[in-house]
C-alpha cells in the first residue's frame, strides 16, 4: 500500500469486490427473547436459524482511493452508503471481499465514545483520546475545537451536559474533535447536514485542508451543493450496487437526471 501509482497518487483505501450481508433476526418467540436466543445457540454451525433474513447490504464494490482526494458518496435512503463506510472503518465484516487500508480510517464521529450525561468539555476531552490524541495536544487544541463548533456563541453551552444540546448542537461538536486531528482516512456521514450555514462553510474548509495534508476524505450527503463544493470524484451508490464513480459534476448530473433530486 505504501508504493506509488504511476500517476504518482498513493492509495489509501481498496475495495475489492465488497459484500455485505445483514442478518435480521425475525421470527422465533421474539428477537428478545430467551427462546430465541437459545435456539440461535443450539443452530450454530447448523446453518441459518429459522427466522433470521438475510439483507444484502453491498453488492459487489470495488474501488480505490487515493490520498488527497475528497470522495463524496450519493445514493437514494438505503442505499448502502453508511454500511460501505462502517466497513471500510473496519465496523462491519465483509461478507466476502476485502478492505485494504492504508494509515488508520476514522469514522465521524465519536458517537460511541462520546456521553450525553457528561459536558462538552469533558466530551472533547474524551473524543480526543479516543481518536489516539494525547492530553497536551487536547489541551493545546482545546479552544480552536470550541471555537470552531461555534456552540458557545450564543451562551456557555460546552460546560453543559451534552443531553441538552440539539441535534445540530451535538453533530458541530463531534465534527470539530474529529476535525482537530489528521486523518489519513476520515469518514464524515451527514455530520454537516446541520442546517447551520457559517458551520457548513467552515466545515467544508476544514476537509480542504484535510485533503491538502495528504488525507483522504469520504463525505456522506444528500445536499449536492455540499458535495459539489467539497468533493473533487463521487461514487454512486443504489441498492447496494456501486452505478457510477467518477468526476463530482459528471456524476451529479447523472444522478439529479435519474432522480430529479
């Protein structure tokens, strides 16, 4: 993964022919359910349980990325976008196919890692170590995060736990702590559909720069203007098939004509 293409482009991320299958649990005395969760135990290695459907997430992807490159994937409600980037980040096994990656893929944001009882401040703390940062560079980047989040302009929200921010109030704070740091694979799904404009640009700044670090960028929108204004290729995703992937405007055109979207 670390030799150059002859084009001079480094890959940071192969997809090579990428399956993945969900496995639904449904009938069988309840998902929940003590019986159920017996007979999944006693059908191990007996092929697959009564009541458990299959959902063809991915079907067959293949791509390469390069560094420097910001990628924006598109597709209709279930397309398979969201499960393509869990899988890529290492979330989700693939069902056959594989995912090669160069450097460490992060996923935005840091949902799991983040507590809605605890503060902002006490979560941008808590988000930075576990993106591998340490204490001083949390410190040192600490209020260029609050800052950039914008989430104390109209009071001092960050000491507040985080259960009492809106949606868009939570989303700009977890983009901000994933965005303090270098990624060489960062993974952004619909972190910036906030519907706050000055955050948006700034936003859309931030992944500039993150691709100018050599990074590669994946965004997840359903807002073309974000994805025209910040990706230079987009993949094109529909029932868990890839359609499409190329240029940012060759591929949104295609995709508005065939969606009206």
């Amino acid at each position: 993964m670390a030799e150059e293409t002859s084009k001079g482009h480094v890959p940071t991320v192969i997809a090579d022919d990428v399956h993945i299958v969900y496995r639904v649990n449904g009938t069988g005395g309840g998902k929940g359910s003590a019986t159920a969760a017996l007979s999944r135990i006693l059908r191990r290695g007996k092929g697959e349980p009564r009541g458990v459907r299959k959902v063809h997430a991915v079907r067959g992807v293949s791509f390469t990325a390069y560094r420097g490159q910001a990628i924006g994937l598109i597709g209709t409600n279930g397309s398979g976008k969201s499960t393509l980037l869990r899988a890529i980040a290492g979330l989700l096994p693939t069902e056959s196919g594989k995912v090669y990656t160069d450097g460490q893929p992060s996923l935005l944001g840091v949902n799991a890692a983040l507590m809605s009882d605890l503060t902002g401040e006490r979560n941008v703390v808590l988000g930075g170590l576990a993106m591998g940062m340490s204490r001083e560079e949390i410190r040192d980047r600490y209020q260029g995060i609050v800052d950039f989040s914008g989430i104390n302009e109209k009071g001092d929200f960050i000491t507040l736990p985080m259960r009492t921010y809106s949606s868009g109030m939570a989303a700009r704070l977890r983009f901000s702590i994933a965005a303090a740091k270098n990624h060489d694979v960062l993974m952004i799904d619909e972190a910036l559909a906030t519907g706050d404009r000055k955050f948006r640009v700034r936003s859309e700044e931030r992944i500039r720069e993150l691709r100018k670090e050599a990074g590669t960028v994946f965004l997840v929108s359903h807002n073309n203007k974000t994805i025209r204004d910040t990706c230079d290729r987009v993949l094109w995703l529909e029932k868990g098939e890839l359609l499409m992937d190329g240029p940012t405007d060759e591929v949104l055109k295609a995709y508005e004509r065939e969606t009206g979207k």
